[in-house]
C-alpha cells in the first residue's frame, strides 16, 4: 500500500480544520440571531433572492468575512417592511425581485470591515464603515444593503458595483453625475426603482451609499435592540 506523504496528511488536517471552523462559526452566528429573535428575510417573503456578499471575497476586504452563513436576518419589524417593499417591487415591476447582499451584521465582523481600512482618516472611514464603537445599524438587524435583480438573480446595472467608496455611488450627487457623463438616466432609473420601493415601505437612505437603507435610526435601533455580538 503507498504510503501518503506527511506533509500531505498535514495539509488535509488542516483543511478539514478550517472547514469544522467556518461550519461551527457560521451555525452559532445564526444561532445567534435567531436566539435574538432576528427572522430570516426569505421567511418574511420567499421571492426576495439573497446573497450575502461578506460570505464570498467579491467585497471591499476581498475576504470572507461570515463563515458558512447564507441567510439574511432581520429583525421581524424589519423584515416585514423588506417584504412590503418586495411586494410592491414586484406590482410595478413583475419581472424584477430584490437582490440582499448584507442584513444583519455581528459586532465580530463590524471590527473586521472597521480595521481593514487602517490609512483612512476615522472621519472618512464613517462615511463608509460605521464604528464598531458606536454600533452599526446592520449590527443591531436594522438596516440591509441590497440592489434590484432579474427573477435569474442577475442584477440591474446601478453604476457601481456593491461596496464602491467614492462619489459616483452617492445618492446625493447623483443629478450632477447624470448631467456629467459619469453615470447613464438607465443606471439612475435602475436606483430610484430601488430606492422608490424601499421608502414607500418604510426605510431611508443614506447619502454615500445607493444600495443601504435604514428601518430605523441608529439611537432608536440601539434604543430598542440589543447588538448581535
């Protein structure tokens, strides 16, 4: 019989390790947010297609930075608004679902986005990142970042792709980048049919980014809520 070599043997171990590691990390961190009394977004309204970009490398930290979750948490009143906006979505535009890419955030993996930035000022890194000091709405299961999609998951062209630090991903310059070139009146409609269903039910928008929005306020979140650690 041959013999596999150890240093073989030594690479299986720790793959199988590391696997154990995401599988354990990813079942308590959903642990978590159910014990917490976060519901998962797909229960709320199946259509909504859901792919958590922190659990792939395709985001700023090219990492991942969730494990093996999969789901998207909210908590219920938030969810319930998420699945209002779906439904309207689908009324004006019967062909087109919501795409979630980030909802309910731990504290845990609020640090890591914080720290991966260490050469941006702290006053421009909260345009993009929230401080871990103050807690991220995300991480109180408030808040969810997410674009429109075809029924195939393919989504609509907004301009920039998910996670674009700079202006042309600002909601609030968006008239003067038409105006310049810089983005097109199809990716500016593509946004405001976004940004139309989620404020009809109910969320708000922030000023850099297109794709986040807000059930409720950071004071009335941290009010209300109790962080997911």
């Amino acid at each position: 019989m041959r013999q596999i070599p150890f240093r073989t043997l030594i690479a299986c171990f720790y793959l199988l390790v590391h696997s154990f590691a995401r599988s354990l990390f990813g079942q308590s961190l959903e642990a978590s947010m159910v014990k917490q009394g976060l519901v998962d977004v797909q229960q709320a309204d199946p259509s909504i297609l859901v792919n958590l970009k922190y659990t792939t490398t395709d985001n700023f930290v090219h990492k991942d930075v969730y494990g093996d979750l999969t789901k998207a948490y909210l908590q219920p009143m938030a969810a319930l608004k998420l699945a209002a906006a779906s439904r309207y979505l689908q009324a004006k535009h019967p062909d087109l679902r919501l795409l979630v890419y980030d909802a309910a955030r731990p504290r845990t993996a609020q640090v890591k986005l914080w720290n991966a930035l260490p050469d941006m000022p702290e006053r421009q890194r909260r345009q993009y990142v929230a401080d871990p000091r103050e807690g991220s709405i995300h991480s109180y299961g408030c808040a969810v970042d997410l674009t429109v999609a075809a029924k195939d998951g393919t989504p609509l062209d907004m301009g920039t792709p998910f996670d674009y630090f700079g202006e042309l991903a600002y909601p609030s310059r968006e008239a003067k980048l038409l105006q310049t070139g810089k983005l097109t009146q199809t990716q500016l409609t593509n946004r405001q049919i976004l940004r139309t269903a989620m404020l009809r039910a109910g969320f708000t928008r922030i000023e850099y980014e297109w794709w986040h929005f807000n059930a409720l306020s950071r004071s009335r979140a941290k009010a209300t809520y109790r962080i997911v650690e």
